[in-house]
C-alpha cells in the first residue's frame, strides 16, 4: 500500500487557497441538438450512424440535453459550490463547414453560457477541441491534412475573439493521444481510420494546432492563462524482466511522453521507433513551429496500466494486460481503481522543467449507480475521488507544482464508443425523463467545497 492522507481528514483547506476546484464536462457527450441552430456534422455524429461503433447503438443525439437545459445544469454547479466550470465549444456549432462561415447562432449559445457563469459567480474554464471535429473538413482528410493548422487557427482566431473578453482560462485541445490514437489508428473512435499512414500525420498535425491554438491565444489574449490537455495512464511492467520492463517503457512513450514532449520542444520520443517516420510529414522548420510554453498543463488521469512485452503487436511490441484478468478492482470501464496512479502521473509530468503548472483537469470514475427511493448512494465513487484526492495532496505535498482539480464529470453523459452505460456523473441522469438526482458523491464534493 502507497502512503495517502487518510479519507477522514480529507479537507479542502489542506490544498491551499490558491488551488483550483472545478468539474470537466465535453460538448459532444453533454449537449445533444446536433442538428439545432445551424451547427454542422461532426465526425462524431457519421460515425455514431455506422452500426457497431457504439455499444448498444448509442447516438449523442439528445444525451443529457445541456443544449437546452445549461442553465439548469450550471445552477446545479452552484449548488455543489463548484467555482470553476469546464466546457467545450463544439467547432461545427462555431463554423458548420470548419472553415470560413461562423454561425452566430452558435456564437450566441456559448455566450449565454459564459454570461450565465459569470452571473452565479463561476469562472468558465474553455476546451477549444474536445473530438468534435466538423465532418466537411473529415471529408478533406481530417487531422491527417496539415491544411488543419490553417483551418484551426481560424476556429482558434474565432473562439478568441468572440469569447476572449469574458474568458480567462483556455484548453487548445483535449487528450490528442486518444482523438488520434483511437480514431486515427485503432478505429474505434470517430472517424475511424485505421493504419500507421493515418496515425503518424494525425499526431504531428495535432501538434502543429496545439502549439498555433496556444500562440493565437496568448497574442490576442495576453492576460488568459492558456493550457492544453493530455491523457496519461501511470505505466509499470508486468515483470522485472528486461524485455516487459522495455516494453513498458516504449508504451510509456506512446501513452504519456509523445505530446508532452513534442510541445515542449524535445522533438517526438526515440524509444518507439517508427516514430521516426513523422519525420516524413515534417517541413523544414516544423521543429519550432511544434513548441509552445503553455501556462499550464492539464494532466487527465483515470487508472495505470501493466505492460508486457509483445513482439506480434506492430510498432510498440507491447500490450496491457486487462486489469479484468489481474484480479483487481475496476470501474465500468474496465479500468482498474489505483489511486498512487494520480500521484505517479503527476510526479511524471512535474519533472518536465517546461511544465509550469499542473492541473489535473479529469478524474472519475464510472459504476453501476441504482436509484433507490430518488437516492443514489455511489459510495465506490465516492472512495474513489477521496482516495484519488489524497494522492493529488500528497504530491502537492512533496512539492510538486499542481495547482488544480476538476472532476470528471457532472452529469452522466453519452461516453464515446461505450454510449450510455458507463456512468460518470456526479449527477444521475434518467436518460428517458431527464431527471438529474445529485448522487452520494456530489454531496460530499459539494460539502468538501463549501
Ligand atoms: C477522457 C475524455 C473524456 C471522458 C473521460 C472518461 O479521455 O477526455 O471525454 O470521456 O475520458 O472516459
């Protein structure tokens, strides 16, 4: 057992005044309305069409209606004494065809929302890119065109100047690893490709816009504390033998060091080797056009991962081993509850000398909440974000420069390729009625935060 704060003595004040709470929330899973008020197809909304990407059939076609009902939403954040509240714009509600024409009717929608935080006293904290991309620009080649830095950095360029007055706190993007990974190699998220030739120009795009987004930003908007996202699982070998504790450490590099690494000027990690061959995609001069000192870096953590050496799998020579078959406890996801991983990851990202700033801008867990007499009483939940907390606080303990924590998420919502089952709300959704009952550990977030 890794050393904690016991739960009991878990208190807000222990992280500091300074230190930021907030909750993270997505466009794509929370707000349904695709087609409302002239907002454009995202790659999500084709992909969710084609039959066996999502479990179940699961559309984001109404998820949990925060298109109509944010105000209701942003109220509940007030209740539970959230200050801080992450949201992302969805790019095809801003501009229907990713590039050139901008829909104020969308322009309009985000402001309401900014305007409405402001008014109950809560700081708007904006991801420019959470996945949705629009399906026109997709339909151009998506993230694998180096057209993208310029189409994004027109979107970027809108969301500053039309939000920039109000909003103090920007994400450029969230968890590249996964938008590329998943859609762009894997396929099982959208838009589904597939194949080493997709991957590797998605990855340096992504790094061009992010590192573009964060200068865009800090020239229009000098005052903005200007961030990005990155998913990280905390990596350990399966055995102390050479080749798992080497496999181990190449999964390391493709899951946590690619992005933090490249946008810190390191250039792409050498331990995967055919990482190599981004250098295909790369222009002269690419190298300082992929850097940009962001103010802080928004680490999202949610388990670790047990690596071992593989040599059948192409270009990593890895694989995890399912928390399922290691006999330890996991969420609905699959994933295993490990709170040091928090920790870990922290440690991992607070070595970079080019992370100013930490902020653990996801974490949560899904479980299989059941309503009894309107109560829902997620105690698994609840240990789980206590427990993670405590290892946020240890670190911060040793030094560590992590500032914030914004838990993942508010209300149940439409989670990817697994649709509705998992739930990670702090709020349960009846998905037929829509009625929202704040479960057990919305309380105590709410209480912890008062
Ligand atoms: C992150 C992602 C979120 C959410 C969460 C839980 O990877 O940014 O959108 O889905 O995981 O799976």
């Amino acid at each position: 057992m890794e050393p904690g704060i016991e739960n009991y003595k878990l208190n807000k004040d222990l992280f500091g005044d300074d230190f930021v709470w907030g909750i993270s929330t997505a466009a794509p899973q929370i707000e349904g309305s695709c087609d409302s008020d002239g907002r454009g197809k995202s790659v999500w909304d084709v992909f969710t069409e084609i039959k066996g990407k999502v479990l179940n059939g699961d559309k984001p076609t109404t998820t949990c209606d925060f298109y109509n009902r944010y105000r209701d939403d942003i109220t509940l954040v007030k209740q539970l004494n959230i200050p801080n509240f992450r949201f992302s714009i969805a790019w095809p509600r801003i501009m229907p065809s990713g590039t050139g024409n901008v829909n104020q009717a969308g322009i309009d929608y985000y402001n309401q929302i900014i305007n409405y935080c402001l008014e109950l006293g809560i700081e708007p904290w904006v991801t420019i890119y959470h996945w949705d991309l629009p399906y026109a620009l997709e339909q151009k080649g998506g993230w694998t065109n180096r057209e993208i830095v310029n189409w994004f950095g027109n979107y970027v360029r809108v969301c500053a100047d039309n939000f920039g007055d109000r909003v103090k706190h920007w994400m450029v993007m969230n968890e590249p690893a996964v938008f590329t990974g998943a859609g762009y190699f894997l396929g099982i998220h959208a838009p589904g490709r597939t194949g080493i030739k997709n991957f590797l120009p998605a990855i340096h795009h992504s790094v061009l816009c992010m590192a573009a987004g964060g200068k865009i930003l800090r020239e229009r908007l000098p005052d903005a504390e200007i961030g990005t996202t990155f998913s990280c699982s905390y990596i350990e070998p399966y055995s102390e033998k050479d080749k798992d504790v080497a496999a181990a450490k190449r999964a390391d590099a493709m899951i946590n060091r690619l992005f933090i690494e490249a946008v810190s000027g390191m250039g792409y990690p050498d331990d995967v080797s055919v990482f190599k061959e981004i250098e295909n995609y790369m222009l002269p001069g690419d190298e300082k056009l992929m850097a940009f000192d962001f103010d802080f870096i928004g680490i999202q953590n949610y388990t670790r991962e047990i690596v071992k050496s593989a040599f059948w799998v192409p270009y990593i020579g890895a694989k995890l081993v399912k928390a399922e078959d290691r006999n330890v406890p996991i969420t609905s996801m699959k994933w295993e509850v490990h709170a040091p991983a928090i920790y870990h990851a922290i440690k991992q990202f607070n070595a970079y000398p080019q992370v100013k700033k930490i902020i653990i801008t996801e974490n949560g867990a899904a479980f299989p909440d059941v309503v009894i007499n309107e109560v829902v009483n997620d105690t698994e939940r609840l240990t789980y974000l206590q427990d993670h907390l405590s290892q946020v606080l240890r670190a911060k303990n040793e030094g560590c420069k992590v500032a914030g924590y914004f838990v993942w998420t508010l209300t149940d919502n439409f989670e990817w390729a697994e649709g509705y089952h998992p739930r990670f709300g702090l709020i349960y959704i009846d998905f037929s009625t829509q009625q929202r009952i704040i479960k057990a550990s919305g309380h105590w977030y709410g209480d912890f935060l008062k």
